[in-house]
C-alpha cells in the first residue's frame, strides 16, 4: 500500500502474527481469517519467538527468504507487511556498513505487493538512540523508496519535548501502551500517576502533543508482553470490556491506526495455541469481535477515516471523552467514561437539532432519541457506546 492510500483507511494490524502457512484451529488459513475479520498489517521482520522469550536474528538471506514468504502470503490474503529493519534503521559511524545492507533491503522489497510500511528502530528515545543517526535512515530509506511511510513506535517514557526531536525520523508515530498487568501500569514511568487502562487515551493525547497534528498516531495495545508472561510474572489478557474501552479511547483522543502486540509470545499460550504459533483463544474470545467493530469491512470504516467534526457535542459528565465524525448525512459519535468505579447518566448537547433517533451499534435494538441536538444515556466504569444518527 503507497504512501497516500493509508490516509483512506484505519489501519487494523498484529505484532507479531502468525506464519505465513499458519492455519487457525478450524484449519483455516491464518491469514485469511485474519483479513476477512478487519485486520490490515502485520509486523513482520527478523524476529522469532520460542520458550524462553524472543531471539533477535538479522537481515540476512535466511531472513530475507522468509520475508518474501510473508509477503507473498501477506498478499495473497489482501494483508500488507511492516518489516522490522531494526539496526538497519540506526546508520552511525560504528557501523557504516549498515548503509549498504539497509539501501539493498529496500530496493528489494520495495515494489513487493505485500509491503505496507517500513518499521523503524523501536522505541529510540528510551533507547537513548541519537536522533541525527535516525534520520539518515530516515532519509536512505525515502531516497530508495518514495511511497512507502516509515512507522517508529516509542516506548511510553519521556517528555513531549524529548519525543518531539524524533517527529523528524518516521511518517508515523506512535507509542506502546501495556496497562494490563498485576500491578497495574507497572511498565509506565513513575511521574505517571494514572494506572489505569485509561492511560491509553492519556498517552494517545501525549503522542498528538508530540506530533503538533503533522503526523499520523498509531497506538500500540497490549494482548499480553513481556510484564505478563510466566513463570515470573502472572499471565493477564485484557478482558473484552477493557479491549474494547482502550480500543475506541485510543480511538477518540486522535488514533489513526492500532496494532495489538503479543498474540505470539509462546510462553503465554495454550497447548493447543503453541502447536498453532499463536493465541487462538484470545482471538476467538475478545480480539476478533472488537477487531469486527472498527475493521475497514465495518459499520464505523468510513466514520474512523473521515476528520473529527466541528459539531460542538459536549457530555455533562467530565470523565466522558467522545469524538464525533461526519460521513455524507450520518453523524457518528463516539464516546468511552474513564471513570473506573460509578454508573451514571450523562446528557449530549450539540448535536444537529434536525437528529431524531439514533441507532447505537452492536448494541441492538437499542436506540436512542435526540431532541433539539440532546439526549442522554447511561454509561457503567469504562463503558463504550457508538451512536449513529441519520439527517433527514
């Protein structure tokens, strides 16, 4: 996918995903099911998991073998690869023959059909990695390949400012963001008070302050990493109502695209899932039926592309975050309570005063009923609610 298209849809991808030849339990292959279920990318590149945690191999032939094989599969299935170029992304004069290994990679891969966007070196403000030895990659990259963006994902530490230097190393930026874990928010910094999972729409909004606006956000959400995998920590999956409220706050405070990380840690899995590579049961059981709500075959595909509106919707109740999005004569409005313990009602103001009865999705029949662009609705902890109203 060039340059220009990912601005035509929300991105829906995996980190990392199953083989190429996978198959799902049914016996399906992996990738289609993937794909028919919303999923768009999948990050790809020299890593593999096993038993002990995760091996780092190179960009060698071996590799670059096995990545025409998830290309191809990639392809075949309608899904598009983020390669990994990992050191390749870092050119310092330690190590100057970086530049001809990167510059070789991207020549070869860069008319692939398969290929969706470059992933950069991971989390290189935590990482200490000097901004100036990025964007020469940054510019090799684009020299060899002209339409294709570079995705750098930052870890969640740092100041707006210190992360603020990197906005001239990638096309897309993003951050990581793990809150599921016992204790909670244990992977976050310590002047990070919010331990919650609505530090996903906290580190969202951070990300867009980091950006000014001038790059796309794309959030990384957690299926399970490295804080929650046995025998030394405790194995926690989010429940579908905490996968569904970080999905759609990552979603109102400004996202244009979410990855989920983990479905491959092998440590993590059933029996069943590790003789498959991957976590089949988190994905029947939660991810694939949040994955249906915002895929690019869903209900809200167009609503998630299109700007946020300039309707002035407000809630009465300060813990309600929304987004409203305008598509030809529907009015969408997204909205998610980050309060983590009371059950109330909260009026919407603002809407189009010609709005009537609002149809609020994968709820129904529920429906709601606006007069003179008001109505309200009741919202539990984290609770997530997607309406739809049709202009006469």
């Amino acid at each position: 996918m060039c340059f220009h298209q990912w601005q035509e849809v929300f991105p829906i991808g995996l980190t990392l995903p199953p083989a190429p030849d996978a198959n799902t339990p049914s016996g399906r292959l992996a990738f289609e099911e993937l794909r028919d279920s919303g999923v768009l990318l999948i990050r790809t590149g020299p890593v593999v998991d096993n038993e002990e945690g995760k091996k780092f191999s190179a960009w060698d032939a071996e590799w670059a073998e096995r990545e025409k094989q998830f290309m191809s599969a990639a392809a075949h299935a309608g899904l598009y690869c983020a390669p990994w170029l990992k050191e390749m992304a870092v050119i310092d004069a330690k190590h100057p023959e970086r530049e001809d290994r990167l510059r070789r990679v991207v020549r070869f891969f860069k008319d692939n059909p398969g290929l969706g966007v470059w992933k950069g070196v991971d989390e290189p403000q935590w990482g200490k990695i000097p901004v100036s030895e990025l964007v020469r990659a940054y510019k090799i990259i684009h020299e060899e390949d002209p339409n294709h963006r570079i995705w750098i994902v930052h870890a969640p530490r740092g100041t707006v400012e210190e992360l603020r230097a990197y906005n001239a190393t990638f096309d897309i930026g993003g951050v990581d963001i793990y809150p599921v874990k016992d204790p909670p928010g244990v992977h976050l910094a310590a002047t990070d008070k919010n331990r919650e999972i609505s530090a996903v729409g906290d580190f969202t909004q951070k990300m867009m302050r980091v950006t000014q606006g001038r790059k796309t956000v794309w959030l990384t959400l957690q299926i399970a990493f490295s804080g929650t995998v046995p025998p030394k920590h405790a194995l926690r999956f989010p429940t579908r109502q905490q996968q569904r409220f970080m999905t759609y706050e990552a979603i109102i405070n400004g996202a244009k695209g979410l990855i989920y990380y983990g479905g491959s840690l092998q440590p993590t899995l059933s029996d069943r899932d590790r003789a498959l590579g991957w976590n089949w049961t988190y994905w029947d059981g939660v991810l694939r039926s949040v994955i249906q709500e915002i895929g690019d075959k869903s209900p809200l595909a167009a609503a998630l592309c299109a700007p946020i509106s300039k309707l002035g919707v407000k809630a009465s109740e300060s813990s309600i975050e929304l987004s409203v999005r305008e598509v030809n004569r529907k009015v969408f409005l997204l909205a998610c309570s980050r309060d983590p313990q009371k059950t109330f009602e909260t009026k919407f103001t603002g809407l189009p005063h010609e709005l009537g009865s609002g149809v609020v999705l994968y709820e129904s029949p529920r429906t709601v009923e606006a007069k003179d662009g008001t109505f309200s609705d009741r919202f539990a902890p984290f609770d997530v609610h997607v309406y739809k109203f049709s202009r006469p």
